[in-house]
C-alpha cells in the first residue's frame, strides 16, 4: 500500500517558554516492509542544533532546542510510506510459550544473538512492571503445551472483546493495575497490558509506536486529521522473530499499520518530548492523517 | 606459646593490646615483630612517646576542624554536626605491595575502559554470553540515551577511576568496589596528608614516601587536554549538586585546589549546543565538567525527568563533542556490585590476561543456581540490591517482616540483587589518643587511577592509567561506606629512597583565569554572597539585641511583677506574646518562690530563641549564613572560613546552653566571631563584584535593622527612655562614641543625629546609605549604554534625599511633640520602604532565576 502520512503535533503555553530542549520520535523507520521517502520535518519557531541519530533501538530520534521566547511548538512531518506485507510465520507457530519462555530465561549462557538481544524486552520498564495480577489475567491463555503464537493471538482477542476503548477513562499516569481493574483504556494502555502480561509470563514483548489507515464511514470522504496515533504489540518468536498483535483491534497488523519506531515501553518512543523554561501549562494537539495514495480525499492538495 | 610482645618493653607499653589475635596483620609479623616497613616509623612514634602523641593527634584534629573538613550531609542542621577522626598513624604499604597493588590496579582500569566501550558499543560481551543482558540492562547506571545504534564516536571514557580495596585475614588483596562516575576521596586524601604533614612535621619530611601532589597536576593536564586545541584556555568547572551533598566540602576544596569554577545545575545552561555557565557578564562557555552528579541526574530530557540537579541538553551537548564529560554519562554501570562474579573471564576475553586483583566472592542472583545457592544459605551472605545503592541486607540484623519481604522480592526480582560473601580483614595498627595505646582496626584503602593524558586520543585498548601512590583510608568494618566510617587516614606507599619534597601548596596547576571573581561570577553566587551578607548581619544584629536583653534580665529584680524593659526588648527580637498569649502563659506558669510569672516569662522566651528549634533563633538564622557561605566556600579565604568554623561551634553549643550568664558569654563571642568575620572577607576578598554583593546584603540589613530598632526605641515601645536608648546604643556598638562625644546623659536628638544623619559614622543610616550608592553604582549594569538610572540607584537617591531633606527642627522635642513623633514616624518609614525594596531589586536585576524546567510530557507513573 501507498500512503501520504502527516503528523502534527502542537503544544500551547499558557504563558512564554524562554528555552526548550526537544527530542522527537516520529520518522518513521524502514523496514524491509516499510519504505519511506521524501520525508520532511517542519518544526515552528525555528529550531536550534537541528540533529538526527538512531538511538538504542534503532528508531530515528531528532533532537533540537528552541531559544527564542515561544508560545507554542508545532512540529509537522509528512512523507510518503509504502508498505508491503509483513512476513508471514506460520512455519513456526509449533513453538510452545514453555519453550519460549524458558529461552528468554536469565539462566542461558550462551545462545542466537537475536534471543539474547530479546531478553532486554522481559525485564520491566518505566511504564510496565511485572505483576502477579498480569501473570493470573494472561494464565487463561497460557495453559501447559499451548504454542507461543495461539496463546498470544487468544490474549489479544481477549482484551479486545473484554476490555472498552474509552478516552476518558486513563491518562498517562494511570497505573497498569487500574487499567486492568476498570477493564478501560486507549491504546497505549492496552499495549503495555499486553507487554506486562508476556512479560510476566517470562516472555519478551515490546512497544511500537506507529499509525494505522482507518476508513471513512461508507459513502464519505476522509476528514483530515481524524487518523492517530497508534500502538501495538510485538512478541518474540524464539528462533523466528518479532510478531506483531494489535490488542486495540484484536488482530494482527497488517499494510495498514506504519511503524514509527520501537522500545520497552511508551517511554522510548514518546513522539515529542522536552523540557522548557518557562512555558506555564500547556495544551496538546495531535492531528494525523494516513491518506491511501491510490484513493486521495479532495483536500490532498492542501499538503 | 607465642611470645606475648616484641622485644622492645617501650614498643610493648605503645602496643598494649594490640597483639593477640590470628589472621594476618600489617604490623606485625608472625613473630610478633614489627614489619620491616613499618620499623622506621615505629621507632619514631616510640621515641615521640604516647604522651606526645596524643598532642600530636589532637594538633591533627584541630587542623582537621578548623579548616571545616567534612563528609556530613546536614551540618547545617545544628544538631548533626559531626566530623571524623584522622588517626595520626598512617597505613603503610611496602615497595613490593605496592607494585603488585600499582600493577593490579593498572589492569583492572584498562579493563574497565574497554568494557565500557564494549557495552556502549558493539556489546560482544553481552552477545557473546560473557555478560547476561538482565545484569546490564536493569543497573540505573546504563543509560540506553548513551547507547546509540550504530554507536557512533563519542563513547563514554573512562578517565578517572577508584577503587576500594582491603587486605583480607589470609593476606591477600581484594576489591571492594569500583567508582567510576564521579570517585570521591582526592581531596580528602589531600588534606589528610597536608594535615598530618602539619601535625607531625619531623616524621613526614623524613620518611621514603611517595608524594601525591605530582597526581592532581597530572590530573588537570589531563582534563585540559580533553578540550584539545579547540581553545586555548579551556574553561573547566567542577559540577557538584550543592553544599547539602555529602561530599561538598571535597568539591569546594578540589575546585579551589585545580583553579575550576565550582558550579550548580543552575549556573548551567546549554545554549546553541554549548554548555555555559551563567554569570553577571553574560554565558561563558564551558569545556570540560568535571561531574560529581550521578548519572541518572544529569539530564531531565533524555535521563530522569524529575532530576533538578541536571542539565537540559547536557547530553546532546556531550554527543556532539561541544563539552566534556569526566567521567562521561554512562561510565556508573561499571559500579555494579555483580560484575564482581564476571570480571575474570571479562579479561580473559578482552585483554586476554588473568585477572590480578581478585574481587571479593560475588553472586549474582539472577542466575538460578546462584540464587538457590543464595536463598538455601541466606544468613551466609550480605546482599545488596542495584536499585538502592549504599543499603547492605544481612538476614541476621533484620525484622522477621523485613526478611519476609527481603525474599519476595529476591523471588521476583533476582537480577538486582548481588549477594556477596562477609569478609575478615586484615588486622590494621591505629592510634588510639584515649588510651594512648595502639588498636587493631580493619581499614579500607581507596585507591585512584588516572588515564595518562597523551592517551585520550588513542583507541581505548591502547590506554594506559597512572595510579595515585597514597589514597584515603577509612576504618570499618569491609564494605562499610566512607562518609559512615569515623576514623579516616593517610596512606603511606614507601619508596625505596627518600622523595623530593613536592611542595602541596596551591601552585599554578594550569592557566590561571585572569578574569576570575569579575563578571565571569556566576549569578548564583553572587545570590548566595548576598545573602551570607544579609543572615550574617542580622544574626550580629539578633546577638548583640539578645545580649543586651539578657543583660536587663540579669538586672532585673526577679520578684518584681512588671518587667520595665523587657517586653520592648521581646518586641525587638519578634517574640513578644500578644495579649491573650501572654495571660494564657502566666497562668501556666503559676507560682515560684524566687520568681515573679512575668520574670519566668520573659526569661523562657529569651533562652528558647538559643534552641535549634526555634524558628527565629539565633541557630536557625545561623543555619541560613552557613549554607549560603558553603555554597560560596570557594569564594572566602581560608581564615574567614575558620572563624565560620568557629562560629558553628559555638551555635552547636549554644542549644545546651541553659543559664543567662552562659548565653550571655557565647553571644559575645559570637558577636566578636562575625566581626571577624566580616573583616576577613574586607580584608582577603578581592574587592569586585562578589565582595560588593556581600557588602551590599550585610548593609541593607544593617539599614533596615537600625531603622527598625530607632523606630521602637523613640515611637512604639512602651517603656521609652533612657534604659531602652542605651541598648540601643549598645546594640549598635555606639555607647562609647556617645558619651565621648556629648558627654551628657542620652537624649533623642543626640542618638538620632549620631544615627541617623552622621555620615562619619559607619553605623549611622546616611553613612550606610552612601556606601550602599557606591557599591550598586559599580555593579555591572544590565541595560547597555542608558543615561537612566536603574531602580537600585533611584531607590538609593529616594531615601538618601529623604535623609538630606529632613528639617532637623521639626524633630526636636520628640519627648513632648506629637507632631514631632509623627514626623519621625514618616521619615523612618520613608526611609525603611526604598531599602526594603531595594533587596528585591538587586535580586532582579543580578541574580539568576532559574525556574525548575518543566516537561512537556509527564512520564511518572504510578505501579
């Protein structure tokens, strides 16, 4: 698939903000699935020591500051991304969670790279700790003999049919075990229920920061900017790789997911962050549009 | 039987019962014979006798306290004063120990380096099975933000390194720990040997041994050179978190020792990717930083978001090559407790040697043999867990509850705890001054290396370390942290022939900044001098009305039922009861034989303003001067310093105080104390705008406060008159010039004209007015080439022009005018309003206000 993506982040200071040092996740990455070209990044007021690097995980951060007095930061990317279907596993899907889990385990000296590089993904993070509650929710799932890959597709159908996407319900800050209790959440929230959940049943999984291409009502155009931000799940296959799982939308991404980058949590891949002097509180827009090339709204021509 | 002694009776008397016990020992040999290295000093300290040791070690000591030497956190609390002991006795290492140690300690950092460089790299130790990932990967000293893939140039250095090191009962040396942020004990061991060097002249100039001065040069050659040719005069700060860290005084001493500016977190910003330190005259661009921050604290943008010691952009700064970092962000992983366990294969694979100083037996408990090991023999082992650094568990010194929960989380969290094996030291000689006898102690040795500086440059496994020859020792049981221990020492590393004296005064280490104390002061700074300026004066001001108060307690009857003066004195010093208070406490007082309700009163009130409780007590304001003077320790002359040292002292005493005729006599010493204070810092400061600011803190309070005190002893008190005008003159040191000069009984004109208008008198308001216009006239202006004044020079005409216009007639007769009274009322309160504002404005126009940075996106999150 073909898709024009623009991303636009904007905050609003209640009062002027004299310096601010930034530092964005939202290039998206390539991916032997995933080209991206003519990407711009337009960053208002004009930023200071503009720089790119590829963190630890390989996603592409920019850091810049902004030094004239502001009252807000808007940072706009657009770029054009092709995607093709994600390798299929089905070679694979006789590895039971056992097995996987015991390959993750502290215990193994020696063994594949890609396992090893793996186990950073067990251990708990800024926004996901391990816990008994997690192991118990996922353990309907997890059941002796079961393959690693049934087990992860029934628990991300799960939390799809029990739980209800609501955006009032959490913010940042709210703690995995109320997400858990109130059975409510965005995406982002059952994401990393999902992470705490593998994790706590000794399995690596990590957090990926992306978009997905949501279709109009029947009939109608697209509105601009009424796509998102989205996340999902990735899980370590021992001896094949990372296999995603959507648990927002119970599936398994397809064409229509792009990948902004990835880490152990929300934390690594924030799309924006910064620290500002001055500034008072602020206010926070997001508009995304993930527009399919082949079928472009009329208002295309606008960007 | 072995013999109980050795064969000399006078080494005998000094030994006491020191010898007696297995295990190996420093001093003596199996024998029971002083070790060969150890024999010249011996006969030394033999020859000096236990009598003239003891004086020797308090010399030591005083040495020790006077220059304010400590590792305490809240020596500002008054009542957590403590300092440590320098034992007179050294330890001593024998050329050959020394070689091996100096070898060892070589390999070991050249070891360290290239892991670093590895886990911050490639990470072949982790892909390659050497390193489990779990270890690495939970220590809050990894940081992922210094971890970039592919890893570009920049990887943190290795460029100064301690370690901890004891010599075990079976005589062999282990290490301890390694410290590689930001290693602490230089200084330390700087001025114990200076000390020391002091106390017990003869011995030290004559011993073989090696000398340390030559280390910290090598040191600063080294931190120049990391700026390279991009400057010619690399700007060097000293980065500490403030003096309520431990190890402030060690910062404050080093930066004034290398000739670094010694800054916060607030004196730093990173502006168009430079790191600047902010100063009167503007940003001045940073080289080097020497940290001694941890590294999760560096930076709230790209590490711990709450962090408000750190730097917003340090990092980005440090990645782009703009600013050095020693050590660099990122080198604190090296201090994991469980690398112990791993580091002899380590360097069989990295640089393909035997690994010489064997650490002490470590486990790490992530691995489930170790663990079970751990968990079947819990009392066996000291644990240490990564997320709470410096905290030691031992099952048999805990609650049941504790251990309880001590296992849950070994259960769920293995992989940060390291469980380490109890260590017998080896037996140490010191020098006990009670019993004037030797003692045994187990002793730690901190010991430093240094990368050599032409080897910056070159690629890491080509780097090669110099090893400090002397360290800081501390007494303790193995593993018992420096800043919990209560006896420190020097180290002695013996050469084989005598070494030339270096000298360990201050020497020019490295270009001197010509500029220093100018504009180049950082804006805090001058904020903290002014205020050391302004608590310095009120408590001169607060002692000296508290003298005098209790001075009138004393001559008070103590039957009489109204105390004439003294609830003018109580109003003076704030702490008057109102109305319903004062009923209400008379009452509870009931009745004394001796003493009248209200005497017991006024006298309670008087001696609690001496207890570290009180909110306005002389303690507590003291407490204000001396954290603003530690934050500017690099600023005051050594003797200034000593007469805070002094100061303190007294403070700390001053809470055990009970009696009026105690507290009376300490105040005075206090007063006398400040006065020399405040004389040494007119006498040593240089005379540029740090001194100014200081000046211009202690006279606005000045002003405000004689303001203050005319204003109730002419208007408002309730007993006016002569008692109450001479404390004043007392109060502001006046008595004498009084009656020199009018030789009559006091009168309110009099005491107003000296006061107030005689501008020849440096406690008069119009002298303190025209000195105050001098010193803001020469601050460095903020607005560029502008005809106006600023609002601190318009705030000082408005009242010295309040004062000059004044119709002297209209106040005369004060006693009898109410017109007159009222006309006093307006000028005093003319004249209080400009000052008090005038504070306010210095603070605006000079000082940095640094508002704590904010994030955009708030990443705490409850579990």
């Amino acid at each position: 698939m073909r898709y024009t993506l623009r991303h636009l982040t904007r905050y609003e200071y209640s009062g002027p903000a004299t310096l601010s040092h930034n530092e964005a996740r939202i290039l998206p990455r390539q991916l032997p699935w995933q080209l991206c070209s003519d990407t711009q990044l337009i960053i208002n007021p004009g930023p200071i020591g503009l720089s790119e690097r590829r963190d630890f995980f390989g996603n592409r951060v920019t850091y810049f500051a902004v030094e004239a007095v502001h009252n807000s930061l808007e940072v706009v990317v657009t770029s054009s991304v092709e995607t093709w279907p994600r390798p299929a596993q089905d070679f694979f899907s006789g590895t039971g969670w056992e097995e996987a889990a015991a390959e993750m385990s502290c215990a193994v000296r020696t063994g594949n790279r890609d396992s090893i590089e793996a186990r950073l993904f067990v251990l708990d993070s800024p926004f996901i700790m391990r816990q008994p509650a997690l192991k118990e929710y996922a353990q309907t799932n997890f059941t002796p003999g079961v393959y690693l890959h049934d087990a992860v597709l029934a628990l991300n159908k799960r939390i799809f049919d029990e739980f209800t996407y609501d955006e009032d319900s959490t913010t940042l800050a709210t703690p995995l075990r109320e997400v858990l209790e109130t059975r409510r959440g965005v995406c982002q929230d059952f994401a990393h229920l999902l992470i705490g959940c593998l994790r706590s049943m000794g399995l690596a999984a990590r957090y990926i920061s992306g978009y997905m291409e949501t279709s109009p009502p029947p009939g109608q155009h697209k509105l601009l900017g009424a796509d998102a931000t989205h996340a999902w799940v990735a899980v370590f296959i021992p001896g094949w790789g990372w296999q995603e799982v959507d648990p927002t939308n119970g599936c398994v991404p397809d064409e229509r997911y792009i990948v902004l980058g990835w880490g152990r949590d929300f934390a690594d891949v924030t799309p924006l962050k910064g620290v500002m002097t001055g500034g008072g509180d602020h206010k926070l827009t997001v508009a995304v549009d993930v527009i399919p090339a082949p079928d472009l709204p009329d208002e295309r021509q606008l960007f | 039987m072995q013999p109980s002694g050795t064969n000399d009776p006078a080494l005998n008397d000094l030994l006491g019962d020191y010898p007696g016990h297995c295990g190996h020992d420093e001093l003596l040999s199996p024998d029971r014979q002083p070790r060969a290295h150890w024999q010249a000093l011996v006969a030394e300290f033999v020859a000096m006798g236990a009598d003239t040791l003891v004086a020797r070690s308090e010399e030591a000591q005083s040495l020790l306290h006077e220059n304010g030497v400590t590792f305490n956190p809240y020596e500002d609390d008054p009542g957590q004063l403590r300092s440590w002991r320098l034992d007179c006795l050294p330890c001593v290492i024998s050329t050959d120990d020394w070689l091996y140690l100096e070898a060892g300690l070589r390999q070991r950092s050249r070891l360290l380096a290239l892991l670093l460089d590895d886990l911050y790299g490639e990470r072949n130790v982790i892909n390659e099975g050497l390193l489990p990932p779990e270890l690495v990967y939970t220590h809050p000293g990894f940081l992922f933000s210094a971890a970039d893939s592919p890893s570009q140039m920049h990887r943190p250095l290795l460029i100064f390194h301690g370690t901890d090191v004891i010599r075990d009962s079976q005589g062999q040396w282990q290490v301890l720990a390694d410290w590689t942020q930001s290693p602490a004990g230089v200084g330390y061991a700087l001025e114990n040997r200076i000390t020391l060097s002091r106390a017990l002249p003869g011995v030290y100039r004559d011993a073989p041994i090696k000398r340390l001065a030559s280390f910290l040069q090598a040191q600063h050659r080294c931190l120049a050179s990391l700026a390279g040719n991009q400057r010619q005069e690399p700007n060097i700060v000293l980065w500490t978190p403030g003096p309520g860290s431990p190890g402030y005084f060690e910062h404050a001493w080093l930066a004034n020792y290398m000739n670094f500016q010694l800054v916060e977190g607030d004196d730093l910003v990173v502006r168009d990717g430079q790191v600047a330190v902010r100063t009167l005259g503007g940003l001045h661009q940073v080289d080097v930083i020497m940290r001694q921050i941890n590294d999760p604290w560096c930076d709230p943008l790209e590490l711990r978001p709450d962090s408000l010691l750190g730097v917003p952009g340090l990092m980005q700064a440090a990645r782009s090559g703009h600013v050095h970092i020693v050590n660099a962000l990122g080198a604190g992983v090296l201090e994991h407790p469980a690398l112990a366990a791993f580091l002899p294969n380590l360097c069989q694979r990295l640089l393909g040697e035997t690994l010489m100083l064997r650490g002490r037996d470590a486990l790490w408990c992530g691995d489930p043999k170790a663990l079970d090991q751990v968990r079947e023999s819990m009392d066996e082992w000291v644990l240490r867990d990564i997320t709470r650094p410096g905290k030691a568990f031992r099952v048999d010194q805990m609650s049941l509850d504790a251990v309880q929960t001590l296992r849950l989380d070994l259960q769920t969290r293995p992989h940060l705890f390291t469980a380490q094996k109890p260590l017998q030291a080896a037996v140490t000689p010191g020098f006990n001054p009670s019993s004037k006898t030797f003692e045994r102690q187990s002793t730690t040795l901190r010991l430093f290396s240094l990368i050599e500086a032409d080897d910056i440059s070159k690629p890491v496994s080509d780097h090669v370390f110099r090893i400090m020859p002397g360290g800081l020792a501390w007494v303790g049981e193995p593993g018992a942290a420096l800043m919990k221990s209560r006896v420190v020492k020097d180290i002695w590393v013996l050469a084989d022939a005598p070494q030339p004296h270096v000298s360990m005064l201050r020497q020019a280490l490295g270009p001197i900044l010509v500029t220093r104390d100018g504009k180049d002061l950082p804006c805090r700074v001058a904020e903290s001098l002014f205020w050391m300026g302004r608590y310095g004066e009120r408590l001169d001001i607060r002692a000296r009305l508290l003298r005098e108060a209790l001075g009138r307690l004393l001559q008070e009857s103590p039957q009489e039922a109204v105390v004439t003066l003294l609830p003018d004195l109580l109003t003076a010093l704030g702490v008057a009861p109102d109305e319903e208070e004062l009923a209400e406490e008379l009452a509870a007082i009931g009745e004394h034989p001796r003493f009248s309700a209200e005497y017991l009163l006024a006298r309670d009130r008087l001696l609690h303003l001496l207890s570290d409780r009180a909110p306005n007590g002389l303690p507590m304001t003291f407490s204000h001067f001396v954290r603003n003077s530690r934050a500017v320790r690099d600023h005051l002359g050594d003797d200034a310093w000593r007469s805070v040292g002094s100061i303190r002292q007294r403070c700390n005493n001053i809470a055990r105080t009970k009696g009026v005729v105690a507290g009376q006599r300490l105040l005075e010493a206090i007063v006398i104390d400040l006065a020399a204070f405040f004389g040494l810092c007119n006498e040593t400061m240089p005379h540029h705008y740090g001194w100014r600011f200081l000046d211009i803190g202690r006279f606005i309070e000045r002003v405000l406060g004689t303001l203050q005190l005319l204003k109730l002893a002419l208007l408002t008190a309730n007993q006016p008159g002569i008692p109450l005008w001479e404390v004043v003159l007392a109060t502001t040191d006046n008595f004498t010039v009084y009656r020199r000069r009018y030789r009559s009984q006091l009168h309110p004109s009099a005491i107003l004209d000296l006061l107030l208008f005689d501008e020849t008198n440096p406690r008069s308001v119009g002298y303190m007015l025209k000195r105050l216009g001098r010193q803001v006239a020469r601050l460095p202006s903020t607005a560029e080439n502008t005809s106006y004044r600023n609002l601190e020079n318009r705030l000082i005409i408005q009242a010295t022009s309040t004062l000059h216009l004044v119709d002297i007639d209209s106040l005369v007769d004060l006693e009898h005018s109410e017109e007159a009274r009222d006309t006093l009322m307006a000028l005093l309160d003319d004249l209080i309003e400009p000052m008090a504002e005038l504070s306010n404005a210095v603070s605006h126009s000079h000082f940095s206000h640094v508002e704590a940075p904010r994030q955009l996106v708030n990443m705490e999150v409850g579990p």
